[in-house]
C-alpha cells in the first residue's frame, strides 16, 4: 500500500509502481509507507504514452496539484516522462510546448524530467531529441520513482 497525495491508502498507484520497480529488481529498496499522515506530500508524475488524451490528462492533473499544494512549503512536483511520453516534453513533437513552458514559469517547484534510458533508445534509433527549455534528463524513469518513493514521494503514473 502506498499513502497518495490524498493522504489515503492507494493500492491502484502503488500496483502500477511495483511493477515497474519489480522489472527493474528495486522492489527491495523501497519503502512503505505505514499511516496517512497530514505533512505535505512531493509528488512525482509518471507519463509514458503519447496520446493526446494522457497528455491533457497530464496536464489538467499538473494544473490541480499545483493549484491545491505549490503554496505549501517545501512542496515539489515532478513530471518525468518515459517511453512514448518524451514526446510531451520534445519541442519538435509537443502540441502542448506553450503550456508547459507557463507552467514552468508560474511554479518553480514544478520540474519536468525525461528519462535517460528513453532518451538514448529514441536517439539509437536516428531520432534527434531536442527538449523543451529547462526540462532535465534522469538516468532512468524506474530509478527516479524508486528514488523517490524511498523519500516518501507520492506516485502517480498516467
């Protein structure tokens, strides 16, 4: 079971992590989460597809996250794209390129990640990769969740 943003029990999100993290052998190393408690919750948002409607999905969640907890101190968001979702985050393929950068400007404790991992299979496969402006590049999407949730992050994946 995995404590969500709400402060409730989540076994939804959590079964689409395990998997994720038992494919990659972290599973050991992450650690649960044993009571709701009322302190504030980082978030990390996993998107791996790029079908418009996830990415508005995306983005429409971003908006509400940010606009019930950014005021909250110490609060961070991420949005670590992986697989087909890099192309949410490619300024050659992104429809939503304005919008992310606005969202960038207006909350600096959101951050947009791609996937390493991602980013060199789509790069092998003679595909040039330009990112949005800002946007980060992790060594991979599993380690960055795993890393994550072992700090207590919340996890959501679209």
């Amino acid at each position: 079971w995995l404590v969500c943003g709400q402060n409730t029990f989540c076994r939804y999100r959590w079964r689409s992590c395990t998997t994720m993290l038992q494919a990659s052998n972290q599973i050991q190393n992450v650690e649960f989460a044993s009571a709701p408690t009322a302190q504030t919750r980082n978030v990390i948002l996993r998107l791996g597809s790029d079908s418009p409607r996830k990415f508005t999905e995306t983005l429409n969640r971003i908006e509400h996250v940010m606009k019930t907890s950014a005021h909250q101190p110490g609060f961070q968001m991420e949005v670590l794209a992986n697989s087909d979702g890099l192309n949410f985050l490619r300024a050659d393929t992104s429809p939503y390129a304005k919008q992310i950068e606005a969202l960038m400007k207006k909350y600096p404790n959101l951050h947009f990640m791609v996937c390493g991992t991602s980013l060199k299979n789509l790069e092998e496969s003679g595909q040039k990769a330009a990112l949005l402006p800002n946007v980060r590049v992790t060594s991979s999407a599993v380690e960055q969740v795993a890393q994550r949730i072992r700090e207590g992050w919340s996890y959501s994946a679209i």
